[in-house]
C-alpha cells in the first residue's frame, strides 16, 4: 500500500500538482485506518456514519475539484480516480460518496455565478447530491424558469446533503423543438427523501429516493447538458480553469470509476498477505507455492495494473485537450465511456477471480473479501459501467451510425 501510495504522489507531481496533490493524498491516506475500522459500521447505518463525515469535511477531500477561489483545492480531474482508488482501499462506500460529492462542486462550478453564490457564498464546504437519470425527471418550460416534477433513485450521499442536482428532460408543447435534457439545482426543502437503500453492495452509500412535485427552479439554477459537453461552460467566465470546460458525460464514468479500483487492488493485497503465509486446510500445502496462485495473482494484477493505466490516461488526456482548448469529438466521447465501462469490468473480474480462488474463507461475514466481492458487483451495476452499453453505442459511432446517448 505504502510503495502504491508513492507512485500515485510522483505522477502527480510529475502532472503538476506538486506538493498540494501529495498533501491532500497523505490525508486520504491517514484515513484509511478509521474507514477499515468502521466499515461494519458504515453497512450497518447504511450511510456514513457522522464521524466519517466530519473526518473527511477535515481533510478537505468533498472539496478537491471545488475552485479555488471559493477555498477549494481545483486539483486535475484525475484526482477523482486517484482518492477514490485510495480510499476505497479501506471501503468502496466511502470512496463512492466522497468522489460523488466531489464531483458536484466541479459541476456547481460550471453553472452561473447566481447559481454557485447560491450554495457557496452560505456554505462553501456544502455537500450536493444527484440523480442524473434523466428520464425519472419531468420538467415544462414557464416565465423566468422552469416546473419539475418527478421521482429518482440512487441520490448517493442525499441525508447529509443539503442541495441536490437532478436531471431532468424538459418538454415542449411544439414537438418540433424536440426534448432538452437539463440539470436542475434544487434546495433540500424543495425534495423529499425517500428511505429505499437496502442493497446487497454499497450498503454504506446512502443511495436513496428523492421526490419532487411540482417545484419551480428558477432559469439561473439550471444547466442545460449541450452546454457541458465540451468547451466553456456558463461557469467557465469566473472559473476559466480547464477543468471546467471538460465534458461531463463524456467522462461520467471517471467520476466512480476508481473505487472499483481500489477495492480490487485492496482485495488482491488481502489475498496476497494471506496466500504468502496460509497452507491448504485439504493438505497443508503452503498456497504461495501452488502455481495456480501464482498465476492468479499475475492475472489479477495485470487486470488491476491495466484498468489503473486506462483510469488515469483518460483523464490526463482529457485535461491536456480541454487546456489546449480542443473538443473532442463524438467518437473520442463514446470511447471515454467505452473505457470506463472496460476498465471497471477489469476491476469486476480480478475481484471475482481471487474470491473464488480463496474458497471457503470469502464466506465468512468477519472478513473483507465478501464485502470487497459484493461491492465489487455493486458498483459494476451502474450503467455506466455497462460495457453492453457503452460499447453498443461505441461501434454504432465507429460503424458511422449516429450515437444514442443523448447526453453527449
């Protein structure tokens, strides 16, 4: 974990961030002790626990794409990889809800000033939830702004937060105009919570229901999705940071992507701790000295190593071209989520194979492995970890078909 840890602060050092990115991963890296202690905790609560919380309000990690000149630390989107790989190396809940939460002060920062004074100048370190399942949502164009209505699952993080964003597709009496998909930025006592997060996987995320019926949001705390799919955003004049001008659904599942990361990479460190010292309860052989461990190790970590190198060269790509002022187009957009979907099914398969090759000892409720396997699945579940899907659209757009993601 220690020499893992290194390497990530020499690349970023190497990609600029110096020694504000390494402090900000020795702080994450502090953590894990406390997040591995209350892992049961976390699942128990189903959400993190308050203690949790605070520590990382503490540690400045909710606020890593936050800009700076509202206190937050505008480091480069491969951060989001980077400190989800790291803490979910202690618990992919954590992890999940830390990069989620995250990522939405670097999407507050692509709206209109009105919009981000709204959240910031009251409380800049606060926590934003989301649902972008956009079709849940149902909104209808009015004088100054905009009626939603409409009921979204999977609103990870939502009991702390005191904002939300949620998608939503606005509709036309004109069915010429055709449908706009736009994001809407609503106050806690304009949604309901609905407590549904009883899951097998990323039980400790907090991924609940919101509801809203009829609430009007006003034009300024909107955000159409045409105007973050590349290039400067309505934020980009008081945030002229590259980062905010990259596209956002493009890149979407960068933004989860690095706990299946790291909770594969905590799981195969598991295995090989165990597998260097444990013999065969069948006939006391020493499992280091089976070749097929050996080979499962090798094939675990090339799987993990890969899925690593394509996470970050992603984002670090992405970066470069938004600096260089360059739009990447719908073929380079659909393979960014070609490779997210992939590497996260790297991550998926190593999990899989090092729990079956562990036998007997993955049963046990007092060990890591079956909350590593089961939130290995979970997160795999997400649709944008769907290689079905993103793969599908990739090929159509390769085959010269147009794409079907409507949000790129």
């Amino acid at each position: 974990m220690t020499s893992r840890v290194h390497k990530l602060d020499s690349r970023s050092r190497s990609a600029g961030h110096g020694d504000a990115y390494a402090e900000m991963v020795r702080r994450a890296c502090d953590l894990l002790p406390k997040l591995r202690e209350r892992a049961a905790t976390t699942e128990e609560m189903r959400r993190l626990p308050p203690e949790t919380e605070q520590d990382l309000h503490d540690a400045g990690l909710f606020r890593i794409l936050q800009p700076k000149r509202v206190g937050g630390s505008e480091l480069d989107y491969v951060a989001l990889v980077d400190f989800a790989d790291i803490l979910a190396q202690a618990d992919a809940s954590v992890a999940w809800n830390v990069v989620n939460l995250a990522s939405h002060h670097w999407m507050l920062g692509m709206f209109s000033r009105r919009a981000q004074d709204a959240v910031w100048t009251k409380a800049p370190d606060a926590l934003i939830a989301s649902s972008f399942v956009f079709p849940a949502g149902r909104a209808k164009k009015v004088a100054g702004g905009y009626r939603l209505s409409g009921r979204w699952p999977f609103s990870s993080g939502v009991d702390p937060s005191t904002w939300n964003m949620l998608a939503g597709i606005v509709s036309s009496e004109d069915e010429a105009d055709g449908l706009e998909y736009r994001v809407f930025l609503l106050p806690q006592e304009e949604y309901t919570v609905i407590d549904t997060w009883s899951s097998s996987g990323l039980k400790g995320t907090g991924s609940n229901d919101v509801e809203v019926k009829d609430v009007f949001v006003p034009d300024h705390m909107t955000l159409a999705v045409q105007d973050i799919g590349g290039g400067p955003s309505p934020g980009s004049i008081d945030n002229p940071n590259a980062l905010y001008a990259l596209p956002v659904f493009a890149l979407f599942a960068f933004v989860l992507s690095g706990a299946a990361l790291g909770n594969a990479q905590a799981c195969l460190d598991d295995y090989v701790g165990i597998a260097r010292h444990r013999a065969s309860t069948y006939n006391r052989a020493k499992l280091s000295d089976l070749q097929t461990t050996q080979i499962k190790v090798a094939e675990a970590s090339a799987k993990i190593d890969a899925a690593r190198l394509i996470m970050r060269r992603t984002c670090i790509d992405a970066m470069e071209d938004a600096r260089r002022g360059y739009i990447p187009e719908m073929a380079e957009k659909t393979r960014y989520r070609r490779d997210g979907a992939y590497s996260v099914n790297l991550c998926t398969e190593a999990v899989s194979l090092l729990f079956a090759a562990s036998g007997a000892r993955g049963l046990f409720t007092s060990g890591a492995l079956q909350r590593q396997f089961r939130d290995a699945h979970a997160i795999a579940a997400h649709i944008a970890f769907s290689f079905d899907a993103a793969g599908t659209n990739y090929g159509r757009v390769a085959l010269d078909l147009p794409s079907e993601n409507l949000t790129l």
